[in-house]
C-alpha cells in the first residue's frame, strides 16, 4: 500500500511553546489530507480537511488559530500546534488520500504530543 | 444519527474461532467501505477494502457488503491474539471519510 511519513512520532515540550509535525505522502500525489487527534482509548477525532493549495476546513470545535495546519504541496502538510498547552496532550494522526487516482485513505505512523 | 456506527464491545473470541465485526452507515450513496485495524498507541491499519455489493475474501479476513441494508461487516477466521485490537469501519461518501468508533476485538489464547 501507499506510504505516509509522519515526524516526529513523539513530541515533549514546554506549555507556551509550539509544536510541527510533519506529514507526507511518499510514493503518491496527496490531494487530500486530513488531521486526526485520539485521546487514549477514544476513537478518531478528525480536527480538519487539507486540500492541496487551499485553506484547511476545520472541524466545529477545533481553533484554527491554534491548529494550523499547511497543504503547500501535493506531498507534505504540516499541523503546527500553538501555544501547547498540557489539555493539547494527545496522539495526532495524518491520513492521505489521492481522490484522483485512489479512494483509499493511509494513515502516517501518529505523533504523540506531551506537554509538560 | 452518526454517519457510521459500529458496537464499540469489547468483543471477546478464543483462539481458532471467528469473530464478527458489524457496521452500519447512512448515507445511501456512500461508495466506498474499508475496515482498518489499530493497536494500541499505534495509527490505523487498511486491512481490507469493499466496494460492491457480496463477499470480498482476503486471506483470514472477509469483508461483506450490503447496500440495500447499509451494512458492512468483517469476518475473521481462524482468529489469533495477535489480531486483538480496535477495528475501524471506515465509509467514503466522495466527499468525506466517516469513520466509526471502533469494535475493540480481543483474542483469548
């Protein structure tokens, strides 16, 4: 199946500080991207959509202003988490899909962010 | 209405026999079904795909699909504990991928 990278897997910072992680799609043209976050022993939480050269489409409830999140290329998106705060403590999971080519959705590896 | 719901178990099967994962999901004119298998701590697995109505076989695994019922299922047969783990029914409606909460299947040695 297709490969999505995901960095890093685990994450620890400082409250106040913020937090990149990267996503791509090695061997495929991602069209779509989307953004999960997973509290322990909860189900999926998509927090936004990515589309390839336009803005994201967040989920209600989630900040976009603190949740940023970058599609720039047809490879890479990136969810910066700013000001980590310790409640932003969780497990973040990209998935990519290209609809073009491709109905099925692969996940990256998951980030898990612990903010002290 | 959730747009995919599965029982959430915990689903417990011995060794050797076969453990039933139920979905069902609203909108008629979703497309496209899949069901992936997560770890613990771990990201999500594709595991199996389905697109038309009928058996899909794969291995130990059997996806079965019935529109007219908005009804998915996964069989897995011969189960071994290494396939206890949480399994996600996903639907693409060609718009959007709904996923349900997961089934959380345990294997009893």
């Amino acid at each position: 199946g297709a490969v999505v990278s995901q960095h890093p897997s685990w994450v620890i910072c400082k409250s106040g500080t913020s937090v990149k992680i990267e996503c791509r799609s090695l061997d495929f043209q991602a069209t779509t991207m989307f953004w999960y976050r997973q509290f322990p022993k909860q189900s999926l939480m998509l927090m936004a959509t990515s589309n390839e050269g336009s803005k994201a489409t967040y989920e209600q409830g989630v900040e976009k202003d603190k949740f940023l999140i970058n599609h720039a290329s047809l490879t890479l998106s990136t969810l910066t988490v700013t000001s980590a705060h310790p409640e932003d403590s969780s497990f973040y999971i990209c998935s990519a899909n290209n609809r073009r080519t491709n109905e099925k959705l692969f996940f990256g590896s998951g980030t898990q962010l612990s903010v002290l | 209405q959730k747009e995919v719901e599965q029982n959430s178990g915990p689903l417990s099967v011995p060794e050797g026999a076969i453990a039933s994962l139920n979905c069902t999901y609203s909108d008629r004119g979703s497309q496209s079904f899949f069901w992936y298998r997560q770890y613990s701590g771990k990201s999500p697995e594709l595991i199996m795909s389905i697109y038309s109505n009928g058996d899909k076989e794969d291995g130990r695994f059997t996806a079965q699909l019935n529109k007219a019922s908005q009804y998915v299922s996964l069989l897995i047969r011969d189960s071994q504990p290494s396939d206890s783990a949480t399994y996600l029914c996903a639907v693409n409606t060609g718009n959007q991928f709904y996923f349900g909460t997961g089934t959380s299947l345990t294997v009893i040695p």
